[in-house]
C-alpha cells in the first residue's frame, strides 16, 4: 500500500453521466472501443487517399462525411458503456472497472473543490451574459498572457492580442488544422500518440496524419526509447511526399503523451528548425507542463526559447484539463504570433467559446499565484509522485519494463513478453483479458505505435483505486505467466513423446 501525501476522505468514484465528463472522455473511449473490436476497422486517415471514399455510411440519411463523424461516436460510445454500465464503485459497486485508461488527475478534487467554492469565483454581471469577443474576454486572455509568460519563463511578455481561448485542445486542434490545411493536407506526428488527434484534425478539417514511427531500439549511448530525432522526421516527410501527400505542419506533445519524455532545448529547436526548413506549422501541445513531478526533469516550454526559429507557423496550446484536474471545465487557450492564424481560429470560437461565468472562474483561477504556487502545485507533485512511485514500485517487482519520464499521468509499459505472437491481434487479446478482470488499461495499438505489447497505464487516481487496479493488473499477468509455463512445458515435452 501507499499513502498519498494529506490525502482527502476516500469517496465514491465519481460518475461519468454528465455530457462534459463524457466528453473529456471521448477520445479514450474511442481507444476503448478499437480495443475491444479488433476486428473493426477504422478508416485509414494516415493512409493516401480520401478519407470520405475509404468509408461508406450505412445510413441514407447521412454525407460520407456524416457517416465518419457518426462513425466515431458510435464507436466510442460503445466502448465508454462498456466501463459505464459497471463502472467500480467503492461502496455501491465493489467489484466493477477500475479505470487506469483514461488521462485525467483525480488526486486533487479536494484542493480544487475548496479553491472553486470561494466568494470570490462567483460573480454575475451583464457583461458575463452577453455575446462577448470571440477571442475570450480582454480580462481572461491578459490573465493568460501573464500566466503563460511566467510559467513557460518567455524571455519577453506574451501579449493578449496573441491568445485566443476555447472550450479545450480538442477544439484548438480541430480549429488549427481546418485554418492551416486544405482537405486532405497532413501534419506529420510523431508515433506513438494520443489517438484521439486523429479524429480532432479530421472531422472537420479532413486533414490527415502522417505518423513519424518511433521504435524501442536503443541504438547508442546518447540514444532512447522512442527516440525522436531530424533523421525521422526527413524521413517520414519524403515518405509523404512520394505518396503524393502535402504535409503542411508538425504537431509536438511535450509533455509527450503516452510516453511522458520531455523533449530539451536543443531536440525543441532541431524540431522547429526542421520544420523551418521546410515551411511547416508546428503545432505544440503542452497541456501537461505543470504535471512534471520529478524534480529532475527539467521542462522547457517552446515558448522559453530565444527568437523561435519561424514564429509565424509556431503554435502554442495549453489548457486546465490535465494540469488543474479539470477535464470537465472545458478551457483551452492558443498563443500564437501569426495574427491571420489568431483571427480565423478566433472565428471558430462562435461554436467552440466558453461562457462568459467559466472566463471569469478561470481569470480568477490564473492570477492567484499564491494558491497555485504554495498550495496547489506542490501538494499536486506530491501526490503525484506517490502514485508513481507506488505503481513503478509494484511493476518492478512484477518484473515489468517500462518508461516514464517523470510527468504526465501514465506510463508506457512494456509487456510485450506477455504475447504468446508478437501480433496486434495477441495484444488486443491481452487488453480484453484485462477488462474482463475488471480493470481498464489502453493498448499501444490506439496510439499508433508499431510495435505490439505496449500499454499505457494512468496511475493519478487515488491509492484505494489504484491499489485494487493494480491487484488486478497483477493477477492478469501472472495467469499470462502461468498459461506461458504450461504451454513451454508441452513443447518441450512433445519431441521427446516422438522420439519414443
């Protein structure tokens, strides 16, 4: 067992009824759903061709486009009723799903809860109830300014005419790669990824992915795990080029989700150089910047660097939903120097705009540096690093490989010794056996990654869930182990039953 530093009263888990969790859930439902029908395919939108030609709607009422988006939602839906119709429960539903699958921060509801219920976040006036700048209130995108300014340390303020702000990532990706592509135009991205990108950039915009595949090989003293480097990128781009693909940008998470690696300086500025080179936008997702918890890790916020290599097709996005334990709340902000870009995006803000209540709560939320630095953000990497520490701890022992740079909410787990064949098939396979065991894990297949047998495991929830899930995780792969000793044990026994 671990003991989460000043740890709130155990609770019930809470529900995931209410249209914005489930939203904030989508895209690990649609993992989910993959996961669960392996023999369902989805459309090839990394692939050549027209996303819409690739995939026929079954229904008479819709556009081949219609039938995509609905595609997407019917898959996703199935998979999130899966873990909703038995979702656990410590009191009411004791031996349902326990949910290490989806990326949210459920340590610190108790900090958030009592910040969130303070006079001062309540306040109604006209205003706040009417149409408001579609780029966010003045008010909430100064407080952005600064807030980014002094936490992505930029050598120079950042300036509220450069942020527009919107209902999550989701949004801002989708709003970006509708501004920036034409239909089916591409952004490389590097691979393994967060899967649901695939469905931000395509649904509206038809824009495509064109994965930069990444390997576990180490190669060198100087050299990682899924290693990203300017050789891959040259590489996947040509790829494209003579598939008759247009890319027109890059998309970074640094942070990177799923493998939770920080990327330096130096790799930062090789990546926008790159893309520089050969006038790509680069689209960069730091929504997980303040969830560094190691102390070693030093974090560098692209918009940190001296003079950005080509600040015009350089796009910053952050948001509340992973740093602030806030996947519900739907906030999103953009910085972006190119005003063109700023202005179109702002544009897309009329269906993707928070009410003017929500920007008042967030401005409030931004400008209390005391809070955030002297209470939130330490007790946060506390109980962070906890967790971490619990569930590293327990893979150890199980003998488990696995990376994790010290943020983010997950770790990339190697279990690929746990295939019987080094097939999707056979990981898939392993990820329903963890589900019917009751705990709810995402496999390397919905993040793209080209090598079978690796899984993301989330580990910020709180230590009785966690404590359980990983019992269970236990469980699962020593009967794998145990089903692998028997099956050795008949091969090696079969040659010499011949032999007689």
């Amino acid at each position: 067992m671990f003991t989460l530093p000043q740890e709130e009263s155990r609770a019930p888990a809470t529900g995931l009824g209410s249209a914005s969790t489930r939203d904030s859930n989508y895209g690990d439902g649609l993992e989910r759903e993959r996961s669960r029908k392996p023999d369902q395919k989805l459309p090839e939108f990394c692939a050549v061709g027209d996303p819409a030609a690739m995939f026929s709607s079954n229904s008479s009422y819709l556009s081949s486009r219609g039938g995509i988006i609905k595609w997407f939602w019917d898959s996703a839906e199935e998979g999130y009723r899966t873990y909703h119709m038995d979702e656990y429960d410590e009191d009411k539903n004791p031996s349902g799903i326990i949910n290490l699958g989806t990326s949210e921060n459920k340590l610190c509801f108790d900090l958030l809860s009592r910040r969130l219920s303070q006079s001062d976040m309540l306040r109604v006036e006209p205003s706040l109830l009417q149409y408001p700048d579609w780029r966010g209130h003045l008010f909430l995108r100064e407080e952005v300014a600064r807030f980014l300014s002094f936490y992505c340390k930029s050598p120079a303020p950042l300036k509220p005419e450069n942020v527009v702000v919107l209902n999550g990532c989701a949004s801002l990706f989708s709003a970006l790669a509708t501004v920036l592509c034409e239909v089916g135009e591409a952004f490389l991205i590097p691979a393994p990824y967060y899967g649901a990108i695939t469905q931000h950039v395509c649904l509206y915009g038809n824009v495509r992915l064109v994965c930069v595949h990444l390997d576990s090989e180490v190669t060198g003293l100087d050299t990682r795990p899924f290693q990203l480097t300017v050789e891959k990128l040259e590489m996947a781009l040509q790829r494209a080029h003579s598939e008759g693909v247009k890319v027109k940008g890059l998309i970074l998470i640094n942070p990177h989700n799923p493998l939770g690696d920080i990327y330096s300086p130096g790799e930062l500025r090789d990546y926008l150089e790159f893309a520089k080179r050969h006038e790509l936008h680069v689209m960069v997702d730091e929504v997980y910047m303040l969830s560094v918890f190691e102390k070693s890790a030093a974090y560098c916020s692209v918009l940190s660097l001296e003079g950005l290599p080509d600040p015009q097709r350089t796009h910053v996005m952050w948001a509340t939903s992973k740093d602030f334990g806030m996947s519900g709340l739907r906030f999103g902000t953009l910085y972006t120097e190119n005003r063109d870009v700023a202005t179109a995006v702002a544009s897309l803000c009329r269906y993707h705009g928070l009410s003017g209540l929500v920007q008042y709560q967030m401005a409030q939320l931004l400008q209390d540096r005391d809070w955030i630095n002297q209470v939130y953000l330490p007790e946060n990497h506390a109980r962070l690093k906890a967790a971490h520490t619990y569930v590293t701890g327990e893979l150890r022992a199980l003998g488990i490989p696995f990376l994790s740079g010290g943020a983010g909410f997950f770790i990339w787990v190697d279990l690929r010794k746990y295939l019987p064949e080094a097939t999707f098939k056979e990981e898939m396979l392993l990820w329903r056996c963890f589900l019917d065991n009751k705990v709810l894990l995402s496999c390397g297949k919905t993040f793209e990654c080209k090598e079978p047998g690796w899984f993301r495991l989330v580990f910020s929830d709180k230590a009785h869930r966690l404590c359980l899930g990983m019992q269970r995780v236990r469980q699962v792969l020593e009967g794998k182990s145990q089903a692998a000793e028997a099956r050795s044990s008949r091969q090696s026994q079969e040659p010499r039953s011949q032999h007689r």
